[in-house]
C-alpha cells in the first residue's frame, strides 16, 4: 500500500532545533527561560499586539480568560457550537453554564444576528452573558466588525478563538488581535506547532500579567512559597518555545503552501455537488489551515461518507468537519439557540488533506482518488 498522507501533519523548517540546542547548551531545561521571552516578544511583532503569555495549550489561554473576566458558578458564557470542545469545555471548569450559539452558512462561523438575538433574549430572561466565545473555523475568518458591534452594543467582552487562524487576516489586521482576548493554539497538527502549546493575546497589559500569575500557580511574591488564589501550571516550557520560534520563522511559508494547496483543489474538484468553505470578503485573507468541503449527495451521487471511507481505503486521511457542540453528549442539556446551519455542515462537510509538506504527487493521488470516484457513476 502507499504511504499515508495525513490530513495535517508538523511541518519543521529547520532552525526548530537551533533554538532547543541553545535551551540545551545553556541549561535552559526548566520551565520559563530567554525562549519563552523571546517567542512571545516574536508573536507579538507578528500580530502586532504587545501583550503575549505562551502557555501550556489554547485551551489553558480559554480558561484563563475566562477567570480574568469573573466568570464564575452559575455565570452564562456564550460560544459558537460549531467547533472543537477545546473552545467550549472551560466554561464548563467553572461550573458556569455554555449558551450555544449556530452559524451562518457564509464563514460557517458564529452567525451575528443570531448571536444578537441570543444576547437579546437571556437578558430578558435576567441572565446577562459574562462572555462570548467566537472561532476562526479553519482559518477562516469570521464577520468581526458585525460580531464586535454586537458585543460592544451589550458591553460583553469578545474572547476570539483564534486557534485555527495564525496569520489569517481581516482587512490586513491579524486574526486573533480583535477581542478583548486573542487565543491561538501550537497543537500538532496546527499550521505552526510547538508539539503541544497555546498562547493568550491581549491589547491589556494587565489581562496578560494576570494571566502569567495564574499560569504559575499563582505564587505570591514571597521568598517562601505562598498561595492566596488558586493557581495553574499552564505555562510553555522553554524547550517548546525554542521550536516555536523556529516554526514562526517559516509561518508565511506554510500559510502560502496551504493557499495553493486550496487553489489545487478548487482547480481540480470543480464538480456540481462539490463546494468550498471561502472567504466572505474581498478584505478577508484566510490562512486555510484545513481545505474544507461541503458534499451535496443529491448532485454528486456520493455522500460525504461513502468518500471518506474510499479515501481511507487508499490511505489517504481525510476528517468530518466538526460536530456541533450542540449534537454532543456532555452539552446534550444545555442552552442552544440555532438555526440548521451546522447540523448540516457536519453532516456533509469533509476536511482535506491540507498540510503545508503535500507533494505535487500527493496532492494529485488525492484527487485522482476522488475523480475515480466521481467518474464510476
């Protein structure tokens, strides 16, 4: 059988291992050190946003700005369904309660009438929500001047979960530099990874100091060992930010590689029945870390499933977008409000091979595969 091509696999460019043999050489083995300075002070060049704690992974920044906003027991956090639980599960942690929100069928993102509405109605309801989460879903940017105009109409503070969407843009600013807090995630399969790790952005510089006290264990300022909040160890490890700061180096790179890995697609599934996930503005810039598409069974003739399992068949990794945190067991008895838009992204959507390695040879196997498919019929 041929080698697998995996949907999104790490992708070095070469000076990842420079900067850990410098954690290495000088003894930089522990937890903090000049790497973990230097990747947060390179991020916020890249984002241009001056405040950047590296931490443990997306999920961990979520937490903590959850905390830093005072959500607590009982609190609603609003955030869009259609996501990864990564977005959703620390609203949880607090024993605060996730109103979950649809899409719109442009970005497949959090719709903003919609999420109007939602606010509109546990207000009237007498629960104000402390917070709204919002995604960047695959890269693809969202409608921030709409969703921004509604949750500062409300005076609720915007978390963007910007995970998905290192170096996306919106009319030339950077995903993840809109809200009051900006999330990204270094996960492996991300479009730059630091094997596992995440980073909480803000433009408030006591949001971020905060967030590096709680990320420690919230150790006081003592010469001794002492704790008057509850603390987390959340923070990056030297050594993972000295691969970080390598795979910064060739984030551009990487994004240009998974831009025309999306246009290789476009170009060569042009069929009735097949379309794409794509930028709802001309002033939107998406880093399409996942090439994603919708199967319309009715005109194809094949469903979402019957060419994942084919794909499989021939080692090729392919993935359903993700299941709406509404459809999921552990939010089955939660608040949400929707409107059909997810249920039927997850039901037909099917994410591609997108990785920013992909050979011509491999790009082509899978297509090919997906052609053969289509021409049986």
């Amino acid at each position: 059988m041929e080698e697998r091509i995996w949907l999104s696999s790490p992708h070095m460019g070469g000076n990842e291992l420079k900067y850990v043999k410098e954690a290495f050489d000088t003894n930089w083995i522990a937890p903090l050190g000049p790497n973990v300075d230097n990747f947060e002070k390179e991020l916020g060049e890249y984002l241009k946003i001056e405040n950047v704690a590296a931490l443990s992974s997306g999920t961990a920044a979520i937490h903590l700005a959850l905390i830093i906003l005072g959500v607590q027991p009982g609190d609603e956090v609003i955030a869009q369904s259609f996501t990864f639980c990564g977005t959703t599960n620390p609203i949880l942690y607090l024993g605060a309660t996730p109103v979950l929100v649809d899409s719109e069928k442009g970005t497949w993102n959090i719709d903003p009438v919609l999420l109007e509405e939602t606010i509109q109605d546990r207000i009237k309801k007498g629960k104000k929500p402390k917070a709204v989460i919002m995604v960047h879903l695959y890269g693809m940017p969202a409608r921030m001047k709409e969703l921004e105009a509604v949750c500062n109409r409300y005076e609720i503070p915007l978390i963007e979960d910007a995970a998905e969407a290192l170096g996306s843009t919106i009319a030339g600013r950077k995903a993840g530099s809109f809200g009051d807090f900006g999330i990204l995630s270094f996960n492996g399969n991300k479009i730059i990874t630091t094997s596992g790790g995440g980073a909480l952005v803000s433009h408030k510089k006591e949001y971020i100091d905060k967030s590096r006290f709680l990320a420690t264990q919230a150790r006081d300022d003592a010469p001794h060992y002492e704790h008057t909040e509850l603390g987390y160890n959340y923070r990056m490890s030297n050594i993972l930010a000295g691969v970080g700061r390598g795979q910064l180096e060739v984030l551009d790179n990487h994004i240009l590689k998974r831009r025309e890995v999306n246009a290789f697609y476009r170009e060569h599934l042009n069929f009735e029945g097949i379309s794409f996930q794509s930028e709802s503005s001309e002033s939107d810039f998406s880093n399409y870390w996942l090439t994603s598409v919708l199967i319309e069974p009715s005109l194809l003739g094949l469903s979402r499933e019957d060419i994942r399992l084919e794909l499989w068949k021939s080692n090729i990794e392919t993935r359903p977008l993700w299941k709406p945190m509404h459809l999921q067991p552990l939010y089955k008895d939660g608040l949400y409000y929707g409107n059909g838009v997810s249920d039927a992204l997850f039901l037909n959507g099917l994410c591609l091979p997108s990785g920013s390695n992909l050979t011509l040879v491999e790009l082509e196997r899978v297509v090919t595969a997906i052609k053969k498919m289509i021409n049986k019929l």
